[in-house]
C-alpha cells in the first residue's frame, strides 16, 4: 500500500513537470482532426504512471535455489567428467596374437579444431596402449608400419577396453637382372602404391630398399622398381594377404653403361666434357658433365654425344640386359 502511494505521488511530480515544459515550449501546430484521434488527459496520466512503475520497481527475484541440491547436482557433473580407464591393444588378425612393438596410437576428438581436422586428444606407442580420458565418444587410429585402421571409441565410467584388428599382412621386395645378375643395392629402390588406374593410384611407401619389409594392409598393391635413375623400370600386381609374408623379385632388362672420350681407341678420359645420351627417336634421356660418367639404362638402342667446347663428337651404341660397356667415343665424327 505504501508503494503504491509514493507511485501515485511521484506520478503527480511528473505531471506537472510536463505540464511546465509543455507551458515554455513554442507551439506545435496540431494535425488535421482525420489525422489523430484526442488522448484524454486521464490516459496521459495513466501512461506517465506505468513510466514511473517501470523505473522504479524491483525485478522479479529468481526463485530461491536449494544449496544442497546445487551441490549435489555439481557434484554429479564433476564426477561424469572425471578422466577414466581406457586400454587398447591390437592384433594383425581376429585369432592373431597381440602385436608386441612397433604400434602409433592416436585418440581425436570427434569434435573439430581450427584447421577443420579433429582435434587430438591423446597419442601413444607403447604396444598397449592405456590412457586417461572423460567420458564421451572419439575415434581412435592406430598404425603399425604402412597399416593402419580407425574406429570408433565409446568411453564410459568404469574400465574401458577395446582391441582393434589391423587386418595387415607384409611385403618383402627384391630385383635383379633377366638371368638372376645381381643388381648392386645403392642402384636398387622400390615404390609401392594402391591398386587402380595411374590417375586413382595412391603412394603409400617410397624408396624402400632391397629386402626391406613393409607392413601393409591386405590387399592388392602397384608395385615399382628402379634400377639406377633413368628408364629401367619395372611394375607388377602383388596381393597382400592377412598374417602373411608376401615375397617378390622383379627382373630388368638393362645395365650398367660408363663413357669416355678418347683420342684414341683404349686412351685415357678426357675431362670436362658435356655428355648427351638421346634414344634413337631423340628423347632425352641421360646427361653430365665430366671425364667418366655412368649410368643404368634399359635394355635398346641410343645414341651419345660428347661436347667439348664447341665440337661435338658422338656415336651409336646398343644395350644389352645384363652386360656392362664401356662406351669410348672417340675425338672423330663417326
């Protein structure tokens, strides 16, 4: 009741204060009658009144909020978000055993980072792997060697366990000559890619060296060898099948083959000679400069120049799998 009488009167105090500024201020010419409807003085009342109670008057209090159950409910909250157990192994296979080394564990978030991956949240490499994480879900990747799978992680309050199945197999690779002609191991390198056409192909190991194994998942890969650096290539299909050793030696035709110019048939090397090999339809294919330059090149007809200054010498040459030359080129046009 009180309130409502210091309202009433603070609402008067109002009304003559604008009854004053209405009185000082210059007239303001009035809108034809079809333009406004008149406001009665008891609504300029009522209007300055419901201002008044506007500022004046105390939000509605909160409804008052039991402490005990505040406490409880964040008490409830901490524990659900406290880290728990989790242990994960994996194996090559469903009945295989338990792989012992050699395993990247990475635990992501399902939720995003910045750069629009998913965030990382965890990452180990001890072969069982244990770790200390909220409850909620994530995805969990493991790699051993080129074989990897993901899959779903769930993590609940309690000890949380979970063996992933890699489904992996190996691959051991090896070249040579046609004619079993050993193939020096600094001369010797492999790629290995998905299977497909040439444009779906994905590299999935590069440079590997003789008889180094490689871990991969099952299945079908495009195999590469390279014999030296220029055109002695060799490609093959090969299956990796689960818990097994696959086993490859691919076979070159092609050889070594080392340059000199000479002035005369058996003479030494001349030096700083600009070298040239071009196949016989003029591609491209080898060039150095020096006194003794090598190369391996497949297995075909070539043909080689040998620039000094501004003479140029050259000569026709064959390859033959398996059989090293050397070439001399001697200081006459042939």
């Amino acid at each position: 009741m009180r309130i409502s009488t210091w309202i009433g009167a603070l609402g008067l105090v109002s009304l003559l204060a604008t009854s004053f500024a209405l009185a000082e201020d210059p007239p303001v010419p009035m809108p034809r009658r079809s333009d406004r409807m008149p406001i009665a003085v008891e609504q300029v009342r009522d209007n300055a009144v419901a201002d008044v109670i506007a500022e004046v008057a105390p939000a509605p209090e909160a409804a008052p909020v039991d402490a005990a159950e505040l406490a409880a409910a964040k008490a409830a909250a901490e524990v659900a978000a406290m880290p728990q157990s989790v242990t994960l192994v994996a194996r090559i296979t469903d009945d295989g055993q338990q792989i012992p080394d050699g395993l990247v564990w990475r635990i992501f978030e399902t939720r995003t980072d910045a750069s629009g991956d998913l965030a990382l949240a965890a990452k180990s490499e001890d072969a069982t792997a244990r770790f200390q994480l909220p409850p909620g879900a994530y995805v969990v990747h493991v790699a051993y060697g080129r074989a990897q799978t993901t899959d779903t992680l769930q993590v609940e309050q309690g000890d949380n366990r979970k063996s992933l199945v890699l489904d992996a197999g190996a691959m051991r690779l090896n070249a040579a000559v046609a004619g079993d002609i050993a193939i020096p191991i600094n001369l010797l390198r492999f790629d290995v890619f998905t299977a497909g056409s040439d444009a779906d192909r994905v590299l999935v190991a590069q440079n590997l060296s003789p008889n180094a194994i490689v871990t991969l998942n099952a299945g079908t890969y495009h195999v590469v060898s390279y014999f030296g650096d220029i055109n002695a290539v060799v490609r093959a299909d090969l299956r990796v099948e689960p818990g097994q050793m696959t086993e490859a030696t691919l076979y070159h035709r092609a050889s070594q083959m080392s340059f000199k110019l000479v002035s005369e048939a058996g003479g030494e090397a001349i030096a700083d000679i600009d070298w040239t090999v071009k196949t016989t339809d003029g591609q491209t294919v080898f060039s150095s400069i020096g006194a003794f330059p090598s190369t391996v090149l497949a297995e075909g007809d070539y043909m080689v120049f040998a620039k000094r200054g501004e003479q140029v010498y050259n000569r026709e040459f064959q390859v033959i799998a398996g059989v090293a030359k050397e070439i001399e080129v001697l200081t006459t046009v042939y």
